[in-house]
C-alpha cells in the first residue's frame, strides 16, 4: 500500500505500483447476493447444477461483480492522507480476459497512471487495477478507476 500524505502529493507517484492486496474468495453467496441486488438472475451465475455443465464447468461472477470489487481493493492499495473526502469519479476502460469461478480466489494490484489537478482545488487520480485470479496467468478484470481527493 503506497500512503500520500496529502492530495497534492499524489503527482509525484504517476507509475508507481501500489502493490497488492490480500486475496478474496468468491462464493456462490457473494455471486448470488450481487445478482439480487442487479437483477441478473443469468444460469451461469446462480444455477449451480445447470452451471456444472455450461461453458465454464461451474457457475462464474458477474463481470460488474469483478469489476465492483476495485471499490474494495483500492483502499487497500492507495491511502490519501489530509483530505476532506474522497470521490469516486468512475472509470475510462473496463475489460473481462477470464471469467472467474465460484471458489476462486481474486485480489487487485494497481499502478498510478496519472494525476491532475480539478477545477474546484482537489486532484483526481487514475489509478489502474489488475484483478488477478489465483493460479491463473490471465486476469479476471483490468479496470482503469477514477478518483478525486480533496485538501
């Protein structure tokens, strides 16, 4: 975890890696808890025998499941130290390489890639989060978030 003591601090760690965070597992419950909660009822995610014969050989996460959970590994990469708040802006690029099973275990790592100062005096940060799978070469998610940090 890189921690920044202030907000203008932020520019000058454009390219640092953040490093990485525990990993998480995903369970049928998470998987089922985020389709009652979206409405995404599709058999890959939630019927877990007609899962075991589908494509992916088990029931897999949603995709904006994957991608949700950067809002729980990016605290965990990147502390903004001094600030009034902090907004997540949203995000520019969001791709799925490889599903991930119920069972697996997934964690983010993350890169600064830029940093600019806002109209109204905060500073907004992209940072870039590569959501791995254990023992798998591909990621599950790599997804580019915007946040802003305010003095």
């Amino acid at each position: 975890m890189l921690v920044v003591p202030k907000p203008a601090d932020l520019p000058n760690h454009v390219g640092t890696d953040l490093g990485e965070t525990e990993w998480l597992e995903i369970s049928q419950e998470r998987i089922n808890t985020f389709a009652d909660a979206t409405g995404d009822h599709q058999w890959i995610h939630v019927d877990v025998e007609k899962a075991k014969d589908g494509p992916f050989g088990a029931p897999i996460a949603h995709g904006y499941l994957t991608a949700s959970l950067a809002n729980l590994f990016l605290p965990q990469l990147l502390e903004v130290q001094n600030t009034s708040m902090g907004v997540n802006y949203g995000c520019d690029k969001i791709r799925f390489p490889s599903p991930v099973p119920v069972g697996s275990k997934i964690r983010g790592t993350g890169t600064i890639t830029s940093v600019d100062e806002t109209k109204d005096g905060g500073f907004q940060a992209k940072v870039t989060i590569t959501i791995q799978i254990e023992g798998n070469e591909r990621p599950a998610c790599i997804i580019e978030t915007i946040s802003r940090f305010y003095p």
